[in-house]
C-alpha cells in the first residue's frame, strides 16, 4: 500500500513539473521574438473567431504555435476584444505583441490627400480609386461642398463617410471665416465668397498671390467690372469633368454659358471648384491694393497692374515669352 501511494506520489509531482516547465515554456515562447522575417500586413475580417485568426497568423509565418496563441488569448480574456481591420506587425514580432496590437485595434492608419482646386467630380474619382475604402458613391456633391485637405482613414472605411467628412470640414472653415472677414466686402454671403475662393484657387497656385489676386477680383466687383477669368471659361466648356486639354481660344471666351466671366456680370451661379482653406481666407480678408490686371509672367506667377496701359504692356512681355519659349520647343 505505501509503494503504491508513493507511485501516485511520484507521478502526480512528475505531471505538476511537467505542467509548470510546459506553462514555463507557453510564457517564455509566448514572449520571445517570433518567426516573421520581414514586415508583414495582414487584414482581419469582421466576424473572425480567435481560432480563425490563428490560423491567419501562422499562415503569414507571423507566429509559430497557433494553439498557444489561443490559449494565452483565452487564458487573459482577450479573445473578447480583438478587433477587425488592417495591421502592420514588424519583423520578430512576439505573440504576445501581436496579441496586443489586435486587442488594442492599432490598425493601419491611411491618408488621402485631396489636392486645392480640384472639381468634385475630380475628388470622387480620387476616392473610388483609392482601394482600401469600400462602398459607392451614387452621385459627385455639390461643386466646392467638399475641403482639400489631408485626411486619415482605416480599411474599410466607407467613401461616402469620406465625403461626409469633408463636406462638414468645409462647412466649419467657410463659417469661422465669414465670421472673421473684412468689413465692406462686395459679397452677398458666404456662398459669394466660396465661388470668388474657387475662381482665385484655379487662377494661382502660389500661396502668397491668393490675397492679391483675390483683391483684384473684389476692386472689379465693386466697379462693376466683369471679373473676366479664364478658369471660368474652362469650367463652362468642361462642366468640371477634368482639364480643357488645350489653350483657350478667342471663340471660347465669347461662349454663352453663365459660368462664362467674359460674358456674364458678377460671379458665376456656382463655384468651379473645391478652394482650399487659404484661398477661402484670401477673399475674405484680400490684400489692401487697387490692382485690377494680372497675367501670368513667366516664372509661375503673375504681374499685376493698377491701370489697362501698364496691364497691356505686361501682357505683351508674357506673349512675347510664350514665343520665345514655343521657339525653343522646336
């Protein structure tokens, strides 16, 4: 009787160092560096169950021991919050490390860049290009509802959310402007002021001209003077589709269209644009000049004048160099 209980004696403190040199094992493993040789990006679907991860993991030779994964997960209650989406796990990145990122959800952030003055039909067509959103966008929004700018976003995102946050973007900017604008400025309203932004944003793409070229625009409204703005002309040949893809012609500036600034007083009845938050503050707080003429110069910028006579003449050096530079084409 005393043997044999000395046998159970034996195997049971045999079975209990053999269990804790296993836990000693799982712990130490569970830790060390993993099997993953370079950078890896895995996407983790919605409605995954822990064991289903694993085996995604061990796949993409991220971790080596799957069931290990499993039950360190079950063991620290984690397989209840782990999360879908999109991760980045580095090389000889532990188990434990990749448990973490997936219950963490420190999923891959993207950026989207939607460049200043681009048409809405132009930004839609950016966005369903751009993979790692997902759904439809049924309709381009309305022209300039929509704000250029640098915006984060995850796998998985819709595209029309995307468009939602930009719409409310502009819609906060263009009210803290307005807010903030200069006294006596010839506009009915904030939309006024989006349309000028939009024309000013196609005209220059030097930060530092919006303000002037934008007051150039404000001194014609207030004489009554038609803006006279080739980008409109562009937009009512295009309807915002895309690029002209060729100069304008004299026929062209004498199309009757209401976007047409030639032929039309005043603003257009629309924007031509989604202006960027600088040109949105150039018309609302636009340089202190009396200029009322500017073209290009050349350099990528534009000469501005106070008088037709001195506009004139910077016209005819910007054409004088249009031939000379077609010359040297040749």
């Amino acid at each position: 009787m005393k043997r044999a209980l000395g046998a159970i004696a034996i195997v049971t403190i045999a079975a209990a160092l053999i269990a804790g040199g296993v836990v000693i094992w799982g712990n130490n493993t569970f830790k060390k560096p993993g099997p993953l040789a370079e950078e890896a990006v895995l996407i983790i679907k919605r409605g995954a169950g822990l064991r289903t991860i694993a085996a995604q993991l061990e796949n993409a030779g991220i971790i080596r021991y799957p069931l290990l994964f499993v039950a360190k997960a079950k063991w620290s209650d984690a397989h209840r919050d782990l999360k879908a989406g999109e991760y980045a796990f580095a090389a000889g990145a532990s188990s434990a490390s990749v448990l973490a990122k997936i219950r963490k959800g420190d999923v891959i952030i993207h950026q989207i860049t939607i460049p200043e003055g681009l048409t809405s039909q132009q930004v839609v067509t950016l966005i369903r290009a751009t993979p790692a959103l997902q759904g439809i966008i049924p309709d381009a929004p309305a022209e300039g509802s929509l704000l250029p700018e640098t915006y984060d976003y995850i796998y998985g995102d819709m595209r029309v959310s995307l468009i939602l946050r930009m719409k409310k973007a502009r819609e906060k900017v263009l009210a803290g402007l307005w807010k903030s604008r200069d006294k006596g400025l010839p506009l009915s309203g904030s939309r006024a002021a989006l349309i000028l932004a939009s024309i000013v944003e196609k005209e220059t793409g030097r930060s530092s001209e919006r303000p002037r070229v934008a007051a150039v625009f404000i001194n014609r409204m207030r004489l009554g003077m038609r803006l006279q703005s080739d980008p409109t002309v562009v937009y009512a040949l295009t309807g915002g589709k895309g690029p002209l893809g060729r100069s304008l012609t004299r026929t062209d500036l004498s199309v009757d269209n209401p976007f047409n600034t030639y032929v039309i007083k005043g603003l257009p009845p629309g924007p031509i644009a989604n202006p960027g938050t600088a040109s949105l503050a150039a018309v609302l707080q636009p340089a202190k000049t009396n200029e009322l003429y500017f073209v290009a110069n050349g350099t990528g910028g534009h000469a501005f004048a106070k008088t037709l006579r001195e506009h004139n003449r910077n016209v005819a050096r910007w054409r004088k160099l249009q031939r000379k530079m077609r010359s040297q084409a040749k």
